[in-house]
C-alpha cells in the first residue's frame, strides 16, 4: 500500500501544481476575480489532499495497513475529483449546477480525515482495523 500512495499522492500534487500553473497563467484575464478564487480553492484543496495520501502511506508504513487506512487515502482521491474537480470546472464554464457536486467532495475528504484519525494506533501501539 505505501508505495502505491506515495505515487498516487505524488502524481496528485504534482497535477495540482500543473493545473494551479495553468490557471495562473492561461486563466488571468479570462475569468473573473470571483472565479479565478473558486479555481485557486480547487487547487489548494486539491494539494492539501495530495500531500494527505502521502501522510496516509508513511503513516502505513509505520502503523501498517488498514482498511481505514485503505479508505481514508480513497476516500481523498474521490473528494480531490469531485470538489476539486468541480471547482475547476465551475470556474471555467461557469455552469453553476456543478456546485451541488462539490459539498460531495467536501464529505469524503472530512470522513477521510476522521478514518486517518481512527486509524492511528492506541496508546499500546495496536493500529485499529
């Protein structure tokens, strides 16, 4: 599982810098003031929950593997595409319906939290399952 995250998470920051680049660049000018800061709240959501999936691999690594564990770094990659993702869009169409996706996205991230949370280990050193 570590390996596999630590890419996973790696490969999701480094798009969120990517994207951040592009907005940065391509999209001043051509989207408003208002938009542009729904697009930079997409990107920085987007890199917090890049650098968690990292956390949640080194944090197998030394816990190792759970099913929360497990859940919570799915649960980030779900929330990066549907909160992320649908800000990204929202500011660039416009299309205002793609906001009811983005509180989805909000949830997996707050329940991918609480299962990283959960999954620490006890005081004597037992990670939960």
């Amino acid at each position: 599982m570590q390996q596999r995250w630590i890419r996973i998470g790696a490969v999701a920051a480094m798009l969120s810098v990517a994207i951040g680049a592009f907005g940065a660049h391509l999209l001043k000018g051509k989207i408003d003031a208002d938009e542009l800061a729904i697009f930079e709240t997409g990107v920085r959501y987007h890199m917090y929950h890049a650098i968690g999936l990292v956390l949640i691999a080194l944090a197998a690594g030394q816990w190792g593997t759970s099913a929360k564990l497990l859940w919570a770094a799915r649960l980030f990659v779900i929330g990066i595409v549907l909160f992320a993702g649908s800000l990204y869009v929202l500011s660039i169409t416009g299309v205002k319906v793609l906001g009811a996706i983005t509180p989805l996205g909000g949830v997996c991230f707050i329940a991918g939290w609480i299962l990283l949370a959960l999954a620490a280990p006890r005081k004597n050193g037992s990670a939960h399952s």
